[in-house]
C-alpha cells in the first residue's frame, strides 16, 4: 500500500527542488535527495520503504534543525542542511510518517 504525501510535505519538497536548481544544496547534497524531493513535491505516492527511509533520515538529522541558516530569517539561510531537510519534507513530512505506524497488522 503507497502512502499519499500531505500537502505541507509537498510543499516543502517544492521548496526543496527551488533550491536545489538555484544551487543552495551544497556539493554534499545527494542524488538521492534530488529523487526523494522530486518525488515528494509531485505528490506520488511513497512505498513503505520510503517512508522507513524517511524515518531514519528525520531521525538522524533532527540535530540540523540548530545549525547555522535552518530557521527562516536567520544568517546563510537556506543552509545545505536546511535544502536537505525540505527535501525529505521538512517538518511536515517528520510528522507524517512520525505517525505511519508499519509495524502494525492491516
């Protein structure tokens, strides 16, 4: 079963593919954060693997949120971190698949 990403997480995947081509993602910035942007931004529907993906990638890179150029407003942003982060689909998509359970028995 796909899971169908909300329209905040799109969003912020949109954001995301705006930054990547004016060049904000930094050299590090992998191909696939390009695909998982681009996915999320056009809306289609993510496997149950994605979303595991997308769990372990908030959960390692919850610490990013303190850097330097994260928050609106504040000096160098958006950081390579920041473009990262809504790529995966930002705060929106932490909590979206925060609460996919897949462990659970349909």
């Amino acid at each position: 079963m796909g899971h169908r990403p909300p329209k905040g997480v799109q969003e912020a995947a949109q954001r995301a593919v705006r930054w990547i081509e004016d060049g904000k993602a930094g050299k590090g910035f992998t191909d696939t954060g390009r695909r998982r942007a681009s996915q999320l931004a056009g809306g289609s529907e993510v496997s149950d693997d994605v979303v595991r993906k997308m769990q372990a990638y908030f959960a390692r890179h919850s610490v990013d949120k303190d850097a330097k150029g994260f928050s609106h407003g504040s000096e160098g942003f958006p950081s390579p971190g920041r473009v990262a982060w809504d790529a995966w689909g930002g705060d929106p998509g932490e909590r979206w698949v925060g609460g996919i359970d897949l462990d659970k028995d349909d």
